[in-house]
C-alpha cells in the first residue's frame, strides 16, 4: 500500500516535505544556528541557501511598510504632533 498515491500526490518524496519545512523556517526569521538546528545539519552551506532563498521576501516586508507610512502621512492632519521622534 501506498499512501502517498492513494492521497493522490503521487509524485510527492519525503524530501519535498523537508525541503518545505526548512523554507517555512527560514521565513520564520530563524537565525543561522536555530535553522541549522532544525535542519540537523552542522554545516552553514544548507541553512544559509534556504535564507538566502526567502531573503526575497524582505524587500515584499519593506515595501509594505512603507506604503503604509506614506497612507498615514497623506492622511495626517495632527502636524508635528503625530511625528515619531527617535528614543534613546
């Protein structure tokens, strides 16, 4: 019997499935050591293609919030008051 052709992925393999999951972890922002602990490697070459493989996703990140200060700003009728001001 087998399950993967009766779940009907017959094409699926086991390493697909770690494959995604060690690309869900390094979307999570999991950092070299932790991803590689995931992984169960002890060698950065692995961890650091499936970072560098979401690293894409940083520009999607940054290019969202800056949309979302430029709404913000168009919208904004407090003046100086609703400014951020740097801490520390």
């Amino acid at each position: 019997m087998d399950v993967v052709k009766d779940m009907g992925l017959s094409g699926l393999h086991f390493h697909d499935l770690r494959h995604t999951g060690n690309m869900l972890a390094a979307a999570s922002g999991a950092g070299l050591k932790d991803l590689m602990a995931h992984m169960g490697h002890d060698n950065v070459r692995a961890a650091m293609i499936y970072q560098h493989a979401v690293r894409g996703a940083d520009k999607l990140i940054t290019d969202a919030i800056d949309q979302q200060l430029k709404k913000r700003d168009e919208g904004d009728d407090d003046g100086p008051a609703g400014a951020l001001a740097p801490v520390g």
